[in-house]
C-alpha cells in the first residue's frame, strides 16, 4: 500500500483490514443458552460484590489459552466441579487470549493463534469467539484480562468478568474502556505493590468518558460510556505479597477511605505465590481462613490452574508441547486445584 507522504507511518510495514466485530458476531454466533449464562453470571457477580450474595467469586484457570481441545478437557472438568461447589463457590473459568509482555514473547491465541509468530489475528479472533461460545453454551461462565481496547467490541458479549492488569491499571485507556465494559472489572494494583494506582482506576472508570473507539461495523467511532458501577480491588502482590489480614485491612482501609466499595479479591499467584505455583494453595487456605474468621471485605480469589502443573517453553515446535501444560506462567495442576476449592467450599460451608 501507499502513504499519503514521506512523513507518515516510516515504521510501518503494511496494514491489512480485518473484518468488523459484527462481521464476527455473524459468524460466529452467541447461542441463546450462552447469552444466558453470561448475562446470569453478570448479575451474580454483581450480588457477591453488593453483598447480596454470600458466596466466594472464584476466577480460575490457564494462565493463557494456547491449546483449544485442552481447554475444552479443564472446561468440563471445572464444570463438573463448579456444579458440585455451587452452594458455597461462583466460579468463573479465567479465559485470558491476550498476554501483556515485559519486553517480547508470544502475545496470546489472538494475536499469534499458530504459535510461529505468523500473526492470523483475524483466525485468532474466530478461534477465541468459537471457544467463548461453546463454554457459555456449557454453562460455564469465562472472565479474561481486558488488554486489547479494541477486541471487547469482537467479544465482550461473551464475558462475564473482567480485570485490568496491573501494567495497565495506570493506563488512561485502559480505564476509559473499563468504564464501558458491560462486565463487573476488577483492577490489579501495581506491579510495585501500590494501591493508588488501583484506587484512582477505580475511581476513574466508575464515571462516563468520552473517547476514540471503534463501532460494530469496525469504523472508529467517538465512544461514549456511562461509567462502570462493579470495579472492585485486585491484590496481586507486589515486592512483598499483600494476601495477609494485615494487607487486606489496609487496603479496605484504603478503600473506605476513596469512599470506593471494599470489595477485595485476592489473586492468589503472581506477587503473592512469589511466582512459585504450589504456594497458590497456601495463599488460598489463608485467604478462606480471613473469611471463616469474619472478614467480608474478600469477595473473591483468583487462581493459575491447568490440566497439569508447571509451565513449559514455547520453542521452535509448537508440535512438541506437552499436553494441559502452561506455555505461560507456571500453573497448578488439576488435581491440586480441585482439592484446594474443596476444601475451601467445605470450610466457607458453615460461615
């Protein structure tokens, strides 16, 4: 293609059209029973984080999606488990297609769904959509990272939960488009540990903004939002964890103090596992122990769990990988993950 001048895109390469998020929508359809699950999942995130409903919000899975018949396997396995825990625990399968990089690396089944760095972003879109669907069809609601501003318009229907990474939190679109998510969005604090970038987040994308977006028919639209009710806290640690009673109560502190809801969920890996995926189950029985002990501030945890435990690289041959294991952050693995929210359902049973 050609420029307009010499003075425009010197660093681009090429650009190619993609087909329009209702163009997407069309071929790849939300069922009735989908829809259904996602709108239903909403509301019940919305009861847990009113107080209304006195259940753990529970958001757990693959760190990432990379392979689509293993996500399929942990999917019917966490339904099963989500229907048996039902009284005690809301859970929600983490769903995250998009990956935030430090410096470079694969960037999620979106951008790179071959894994070659081919970038079929367009079938990476079809594949994501196709995987949202079938899982809300099943019954199993799905939550995901918000990374992209532009892909909500191509799945946000199908997304009953939300969270604001903490290397965006501080970003000013990523809080705009938080304001217009149809999901209940959770931010993370600072990879530092900080909550003010969090609590300004939230503060920020609870009111209506106005700015350049993208419409149905994928032209850029000036897009205007009613700002979001349902952003809550997300602990993730930071140089130290911050999952303690201690850390908790100074951040509902904080929270009152904003005069924002105190709503807590605690993720249970990143800064608080200290990157080691076993010590997620620790963090989860001290997390449940706050609650057993009175604490309503926590509304819910998040969990790196996939078939099997660890993590692998990625390499040269996609071929090669191990069936049900992380190409990402190193996970826990199905069996630990289950006995894990057993047990947590079993001691929040008699709260």
């Amino acid at each position: 293609m050609t420029f307009p001048n010499a003075f425009e895109n010197l660093n681009v390469v090429a650009q190619q059209a993609l087909l329009s998020p209702s163009a997407l929508h069309e071929a790849v359809p939300a069922t009735a029973q989908a829809s259904q699950t996602v709108s239903q999942a909403r509301a019940t995130v919305a009861r847990i984080l009113n107080g209304q409903d006195p259940r753990l919000l529970v958001v757990v899975g693959p760190c990432s999606i990379h392979d689509l018949a293993a996500a399929r396997d942990y999917a019917q396995r966490l339904k099963a488990l989500a229907d048996a825990l039902s009284d005690t625990l809301f859970i929600v399968m983490r769903v995250y297609f998009e990956k935030p990089r430090t410096t470079v690396g694969w960037k999620g089944l979106i951008n790179d769904p071959r894994m070659d760095d081919t970038f079929r972003i367009e079938e990476g879109l079809h594949l994501a959509r196709q995987l949202l669907v079938d899982l809300n069809h099943m019954g199993l609601p799905c939550g995901t990272e918000a990374l992209d501003p532009i892909t909500p318009q191509y799945l946000g229907d199908l997304i009953a939960w939300s969270a604001i990474g903490a290397r965006t939190t501080e970003s000013q679109t990523h809080r705009e488009m938080a304001s217009g998510l149809s999901s209940p969005v959770g931010f993370k604090n600072g990879t530092d540990g900080s909550l003010e970038v969090a609590l300004n987040a939230m503060l920020s994308s609870a009111q209506p903004h106005t700015f350049l977006g993208i419409n149905g028919e994928g032209q850029v639209a000036l897009t205007q939002t009613r700002g979001n009710a349902y952003g809550h806290l997300i602990l993730r640690g930071g140089a130290q964890p911050n999952y303690d009673s201690v850390a908790v109560a100074e951040a509902a502190a904080e929270l009152a103090k904003a005069k924002l809801p105190v709503n807590i969920v605690v993720d249970c890996s990143h800064g608080n596992s200290r990157k080691n995926h076993a010590l997620q189950s620790l963090v989860l029985k001290d997390v449940v122990g706050q609650m057993v002990d009175g604490n309503r501030a926590i509304k819910g945890v998040m969990l790196e769990s996939n078939l099997f435990e660890g993590n692998q690289k990625l390499g040269t041959d996609p071929a090669q990988l191990r069936y049900g294991v992380s190409i990402t952050d190193a996970c826990l693995g199905w069996e630990a993950t289950e006995a894990g929210l057993r047990e947590a359902a079993q001691r929040l049973a008699g709260r």
